[in-house]
C-alpha cells in the first residue's frame, strides 16, 4: 500500500488572487504558501468565501493567480491552461454524461487524447475496478445511486493516472449515511493507488477522518496546518478552535479565575465532566440541556461569568441527570487546556 512520500508534489509561494468588479477589488486568496506531498491525502477546509476553493482552481488551472506561482512535479505550471498540468478535478456535480454508458463515459478523456481503442477499454475497465464498479460497465448513469455515480466520476479522473487529484466538495450533493461510506471508501481508494488528492470541504468532520493533514482557511490564508490530531487538539487561532469542532473558549477574567491565564484557553466539551472529578473546577447553572445522540450537551451559565459546555457520551455509564436551572460543578484536567496565541 503506497504511503505518503516526502517529495513535493505541489508547491505553492506567495500564492494571491484578486478579483476586480467595478467598485472595488476582492482578494480571494492573499500569499498562501504550501506544500504538498506525494501520495498526501490533504484537506482545504474553511466557510464559505475563505480561499479554499480558489486556490483548487488555481492548481487545476481554472482561474490564473494575481501573483505568486504553483509548481507540480518541479513545473511551474502558474499561466499554463488545465489540459498542460497533470491534474484531474472531481466536482459536486458528477458532470458525467446521461447518453453514455458508464464504461463510455470514463473511457472519453482517453478518447479525447486519441488513446488506442483496445488500450482506452482496458485502462477504463481497470479504473472501473478500482472503485468497485467493475460489473457495472453497461448501465447507464441514470440506472446508478448518487454513491454509485460518484464512484464513476472517480473512475474517469483516475484513467487518466494523472500526478494529483483534485476534489471540489464531490461529497457534498450526498445524504449523511451515504457520504459517511464514501468518506471511507474515498480514504482506502487513495491508499490504494497512492495519488496525492486535495480535497476541499466545509465539513470538519469530513476533514477530521480523512485527512493526512488539513489546512485551515480564512479570509484567503491559511490560519493553521497540521494533522487532524493536531488541529483538533492544539488550535493555533480562535477562529480553529471554533470552526473546526466545539470549543469552550475561555477569556479575560473567567480565563484568569478558572485557569490562572491571562490569554484564551481553549477546553473541548469532551474534557469536561459533571462533578468533582478533575483539578479544575466552576459553578454555575444549567442553562440548557442538549440531546445530540450519542452524547448529551450540557450549557452551563458560570458563577465567574460565561459559559462552558459540557458533553457527556452516552457509553453505558450514569451520566447525571440534570434540568435546566439546576446548580452544577464542572470539571476538568489542566492537562486538557489549551493556550491560544
């Protein structure tokens, strides 16, 4: 099973992309620098408007950056059109053809670059197997589950074998369940055939369970990059510690009186419990109570002001029972705190 190298497959410096309207101008990605590796898995995550999606453009080609250069394989390929870069993208829509049959439409790209019929037929059939669809050659896209169709747009891009892959949200148009599948079978299939893929999403969950590492956008830049582990875990910026996941965000004088800091501190509701069980502790009083399936949110309004939320998994064990309005002690380990900035 391919694993991720250390060689570069993307580069980007100084990376920047203006858009002009008559009132004014919009920099829509200002000076990211990144480098991606061989055979990586990395995710572009952020809101909408953040940069993300610009910059995959700008790898495909799609849109030309303002200044600033993108190298593939040692290529500056900054100002050539897509069809010179050795990239392939997967949108949210499929783009696949209705009038082809499934074994027609991912053999195309090859049509269009005048490979052999024999050759185009087997490397469509390989791609084809290579995303589980091997018997499904013959059907028409209308006979197949949105999964299913996914799994062919997969399928037209791996053909072309190209050096990276390039993913726009292709989850996004799924229901949960069936996007929670492919999340994995998206994640084997890259271990499988080793390409480096660059997904964008807004999803954090998606982000967190597929990626090798992750990058955070805002407002057009990278607020951090890391593993999903360590964005997760050591938030660089509050605007990370908020986005990706739930975080209680503790500041000023509640900062000062619940931890001794004088700057942000980030806790995840996981870490705090009801109770005197940990070395740091708050009163306070339920403002809400939260059903969310596996666990139980709790709001708590704090005696120190602000307020913390608490989650508590429903694994088996007691897990108090509380109203809103009730009084509560919360705690949690020093060891779970994290400072930002």
């Amino acid at each position: 099973m391919p694993l991720m190298s250390r060689e570069v497959a993307i580069s980007l410096r100084s990376l920047r992309k203006e858009f002009k309207t008559a009132a004014r101008t919009v920099v829509a990605v200002d000076s990211v620098d990144l480098d991606v590796y061989n055979g990586e898995f990395i995710t572009l995550l952020g809101p909408s408007g953040s940069g993300k999606t610009t910059v995959l453009r700008m790898i495909a080609g799609f849109e030309l950056p303002t200044s600033g250069s993108i190298v593939l394989d040692g290529q500056d390929v900054s100002d050539k059109p897509p069809f010179d870069r050795d990239v392939n993208t997967v949108f949210q829509d499929y783009a696949i053809f209705p009038h082809m049959s499934v074994l027609e439409n991912v053999e195309y790209g090859l049509r269009v670059k005048k490979v052999p019929a024999v050759e185009r037929r087997n490397r469509a059939r390989e791609a084809l197997a290579n995303v589980a669809l091997a018997d499904f050659g013959d059907r028409k896209p209308s006979q197949l589950s949105g999964g299913q169709r996914q799994r062919v747009a997969l399928a037209r891009a791996l053909v072309n074998r190209p050096k990276v892959l390039l993913l726009d949200e292709p989850l996004g148009a799924l229901d949960l369940k069936l996007r929670e599948q492919m999340q994995i079978e998206l994640k084997e299939l890259q271990r499988e055939v080793g390409i480096t893929f660059v997904f964008v999403t807004h999803d954090q969950e998606e982000a967190l369970t597929m990626s090798d590492r992750i990058a955070v956008f805002n407002n057009g830049a990278i607020e951090q990059l890391g593993t999903a582990r360590e964005i997760y875990e050591h938030p660089a910026t509050e605007f990370v510690a908020g986005f990706v996941g739930v975080a209680n965000l503790i500041r000023g004088e509640s900062a000062q009186a619940l931890t001794g800091q004088s700057r942000t501190v980030s806790i995840r509701p996981e870490m705090i419990s009801l109770g005197e069980t940990g070395d740091r502790r708050a009163q306070g009083h339920v403002r809400e109570v939260i059903y969310v399936g596996n666990a139980t949110r709790i709001i708590v309004e704090l005696a120190v002001g602000g307020q913390l939320i608490a989650s508590q998994p429903h694994d088996g064990r007691s897990t108090p029972h509380v109203h809103t309005g009730d009084p509560v002690t919360l705690s949690w380990s020093a060891a779970h705190e994290y400072v930002i900035g």
